[in-house]
C-alpha cells in the first residue's frame, strides 16, 4: 500500500540528480542499514518503509532482516548469556 502511495512521488522525483544519487547510495548501503536498523528503537520501521519506497528486492530485504534479527540484541543467542 505504502509503495502504491509513494509510487508516485518517488518515479519523477528519481529524474533529479541529488534523489537519483540518494536513491542509488540506499542501494549500495541498504544491508547495513537492514542489520543495524534492528539495534535503534524506531529505526526498524523507517529503514522498512525506505526500502519499500526505494524498491529493494524483497528477497533480499528478507535476507539481511533474518541476518539482523539473529545477531541482533534480542535474538536468542544473545538472551543466552544472561541465564
């Protein structure tokens, strides 16, 4: 829904120089951001929804959200230490 909405906004806005340049840097750094994103309260979300309107494969947003999640702060392997 959010990527039918923003759909519009984003197309035209890619033909300017500085949002096509954006644009192609959350490409590049989008896994970092997936992983890390999981570690900020409230990141998690917004890096979602950026990937969503920037048309990140999903299949691969999926990957490095799973790669996050199980080295992230709450994941089982971390809770461990603590018992």
């Amino acid at each position: 829904m959010l990527r039918r909405f923003m759909s519009e906004r984003v197309v035209p806005a890619r033909r300017k120089k500085k949002a096509a340049e954006t644009s192609a840097m959350l490409q590049r750094q989008a896994p970092m951001l997936i992983v890390f994103g999981r570690f900020v309260l409230g990141v998690r979300f917004v890096v979602g929804a950026t990937m969503c309107v920037t048309r990140f494969p999903y299949h691969r947003f999926v990957l490095w959200n799973v790669i996050g999640e199980i080295t992230g702060p709450h994941s089982p392997a971390s809770r461990q230490h603590l018992s």
